[in-house]
C-alpha cells in the first residue's frame, strides 16, 4: 500500500530472476543525511540512519555502500514512505591474505622467494598454488616449493572481493521521487566506559569527582556529526556478532568536554540509564573520545584499612598478613555525589606536602547505583604489619577444632592508624576469650577495630583470642 511505511525481511538468498528482470535501475547510490547512535558499554551500538534517494516508480536495487564490516546483518532495518521493502542482502568478503589465497587455488602466481644465490638475495618465480590446508603448498615447474616467501604477486584482483561492504536492497515504489529511508543495525566495534578522575583533599575526607565517558571505534566506519546516547548496563543479547579485534587507537579530549556548561542528560531506560549528549559528536575510524559525564566537587569520603585472613581446619605456622587501603565514597546527595557511577576505572590523586598531586592508586569498579558506599581498593599500605601465630590448636572431633592466636601489628607510621582486622571462618563457630572488644561482621567473619598507635620501638600491640569451629 502506497503511503505508509513498512519494514523490509532480510534474506540472503539471491534475488529472483522475475524481481532482476522487472528492475528498472541496478543501482542508486544513497547519501546519508544524519546519523543517531546509541552506544553501549558491552561493545554494542544501534545505528539509525537517513539516507536519501532518488527512486524510480517500479522496482530498483539501492546499494549502500558506507556501512560498516562490523554490522550484524540479522538486525537490519529499513523503511521509507511509499516504498515496499522486497529483500535486502549484505555483502562484505574483505580483500585479505586468506581470501585471496583461496580464490587462486589451482592458479597461477607469482612467488618472491629467497634466491640461494646470497643471504639477501630474491628471485621472482612463477608458480601455481597447489593447497592452502596448512599454509600455502606451490607447484614451480616440476617442483613442489614449501618454505619462505617475502611476498605473493597476484595478476589481478578477484571481482568479488570489496574494498568496503555494502548493503542491497530492492525495493518497488509507486511512482518516481526523492525518498529519505530510515535504516537501522546492531554492530560491534563501538564501545564506551566511564573514566573517572578522584582527587582527595589533605585529610582523605572529601574529594572532587569527574566523570568521563571514553567512547571508542574500531569498527572502520566513521561517522560525522551524529546524535549520541551512552546506555549504562548489561544488556542481554543472544547470538550477539562477533566483536572485532580492538585497532591501535588515538585518543582525542572533546572540545565540549572542557566545560560542564552542556552535560549530558541522564534519563532512566528500564533497567539501564541512558545519557543523551546534547552536542553533535563525531567519531573517527578508528580511535578514541572522550566526553565529560557529570561532577562533584565535594564528596564525603573515608579511607579504610583491612588486613583479612581466611582460617583453615589444621594447624599453621607464623603467617604474615598483608593490610589493604581503599577509599570509600558516600554516594548519597547528602554525601555531595547522589549519581549512579557506570562501570570504568577510577584514577585517585592526593596532594603531597608540598600541595602537588601524586597518583595513590586506580581500580576499577562495576555499576555502582546511589546509595550506600563506593569501595575503591588502592593498593597495600606500607607502614602498617600484621603477623600472627597460631597459639594453639585441638581437635576436639571429626568436624569440630579449637584454635588460640596470637596476632602482632606494628605501626612504623607517625600516625594512628584505625585499622579492621577481619578473620573468617567457615560453618559455625564461637569467640570462647578474646582480650580485645570484637564483632560478628556477618556470619562468617569476625572482626576487631583497633587504632593502632605508632610503635617506633618495635613493641607491637598485641590481640589474643581462642574460636571454637563446627563445620
């Protein structure tokens, strides 16, 4: 019905001789009009295009040609008024070593290969290739050749090979005229991650936060001037297309990111968020940018320091313990944050005595919605020791142990340090004496909070305790 829109069926099966017969025109190309991406952070985009182009009245065959070889060709999408979408076949056998290969089996070649006559010599050999099942076999005369070449000479380029895909597709029109097609695809290839930039004040009680949104293209296809959305969450996709090989990438800051005059605007999408950027973004073939999400300029924050040890069921020698540093991030309003945080890598910076920042560690962490805290683990904290030794140990049946220990922490910092001392254990267990205040953090962790003071003549604060386990 002429008039309205319809949707197309993606077939790959070669058109019908009735369908090439009542053609009128083999090929119209189409020029793309504007360009929205929506980006996800799994390495997935949903592209819609507009691509106008002058139709004939009957049917004709529209070739796209700019699209890219990381299009999932089972998602395509194309409509337009007026217009009955019949088929549409994408085509894209790329011109590669291996192909090439493949179409010259049996034929002749021309082989640049080592020439015995010195170490740096070359000779040019004709030669037909014989087999390619596991790595190219020549026929040189009567000789069979298997060994090194510096280069493969072909005659001429095989017809079916492409410089770039493209997209066909047929269509009938009542009457002749210009049409603008709406075609949308999945492809791979396009990705984006957050990247922030934390820098904490002297104390480690507040920070400021920049978010950044690093959007990269390795899908050989740029594209100009499109609307962009960032989609923040793990999309479900079945039979998704392969991703390809990540290309060396140049990174390239936004002009608008320099300023948050234009941020982008968050919006809830089921059970992902959306940022739509509200400038036109351009993207090259292959490379990297970055556009600035939102910030905070005081956040509250806490740093914390946790040495955890994982208790067996037999007895142990003098065990030294490492004690990990992280920072947390009260993401709340009222914390000065109060932003769900997309999946990416958080870069924390803190001023030295002099006021120059120096870098206290990167990790990354996973969607982080508001509420709650942000855990940033830094690295492991110089200053502070743990060591503990096993005081006793009885077993007292098949699934049941008594151990005693006796845990040394030293404090080389000028200092106080607060640190958690956390021991987990497994099935059900009970504290029978501890010399120390302690809690259950959960039921299979046992904690101590202690302010350790410095112990410049190495005389450590001491923490003894007795469990008993049933496992």
């Amino acid at each position: 019905m002429i008039g309205r829109k319809y949707c197309c069926v993606l077939s790959v099966l070669a058109l019908p001789l009735l369908l090439l017969s009542a053609m009128t025109s083999a090929s119209l190309a189409a020029d793309i009009k504007g360009a929205d991406l929506a980006v996800y952070n799994s390495g997935q985009a949903l592209v819609k295009e507009t691509r106008s182009v002058n139709l004939p009245a009957g049917l004709a065959s529209i070739i796209f040609k700019d699209v890219p070889g990381t299009l999932d060709p089972t998602s395509v999408h194309a409509a337009a008024e007026g217009m009955t979408v019949r088929e549409l076949q994408y085509s894209f056998v790329p011109i590669t070593e291996h192909n090439l290969l493949k179409r010259y089996l049996g034929k002749e070649l021309t082989v640049v290969m080592p020439d015995p006559s010195g170490a740096d010599a070359r000779i040019l050999r004709k030669a037909t290739l014989a087999s390619m099942a596991e790595g190219p076999v020549f026929l040189v005369g009567n000789e069979v050749y298997v060994g090194k070449y510096d280069a493969l000479l072909f005659p001429e380029l095989p017809k079916d090979l492409q410089k770039e895909p493209s997209l066909a597709l047929t269509a009938e029109s009542g009457s002749a005229g210009k049409r603008d097609v709406e075609l949308s695809y999945l492809m791979s290839g396009l990705n984006w991650r957050a990247d922030y930039t934390l820098v904490l004040d002297g104390a480690g009680q507040s920070a400021s936060l920049s978010a950044w949104a690093t959007v990269s293209n390795s899908s050989g296809r740029a594209f100009s001037g499109a609307r962009l959305k960032l989609v923040a969450g793990e999309v479900r996709r079945e039979n998704a297309a392969p991703r390809p090989a990540m290309a060396r990438a140049v990174m390239m800051k936004s002009a608008e990111a320099d300023s948050m005059e234009s941020a982008p605007v968050r919006e809830e999408f089921t059970q992902y968020h959306v940022y739509t950027i509200p400038e036109p973004v351009s993207l090259t073939e292959s490379g990297m940018r970055q556009i600035a999400l939102f910030s905070a300029p005081s956040v509250k924050a806490r740093r914390e320091l946790v040495s955890t040890y994982r208790a067996g069921s037999q007895l142990r020698d003098e065990v030294r313990q490492n004690v990990e540093f992280a920072y947390l991030l009260e993401n709340t309003e009222a914390g000065g944050l109060g932003q769900p945080m997309p999946a990416g890598l958080v870069r924390v910076f803190k001023p030295a005595g002099d006021g120059a920042l120096l870098l206290a560690g990167e990790t990354r962490v996973g969607h982080s919605p508001v509420g709650g805290e942000v855990r940033l683990p830094l690295g492991r904290a110089f200053d502070l020791s743990v060591t503990r030794t096993q005081a006793e140990f009885q077993k007292l049946g098949k699934q049941s142990y008594q151990m005693s220990w006796r845990i040394e922490v030293r404090n080389g910092s000028k200092e106080k340090q607060a640190l958690l001392l956390r021991d987990v254990y497994p099935g059900q267990w009970k504290v029978l004496t501890a010399d120390r205040e302690h809690t259950r953090r959960d039921g299979a962790t046992l904690q101590f909070a202690l302010e350790v003071p410095p112990t410049p003549d190495g005389k450590p604060m001491t923490v003894n305790y007795t469990v008993q386990v049933n496992y």
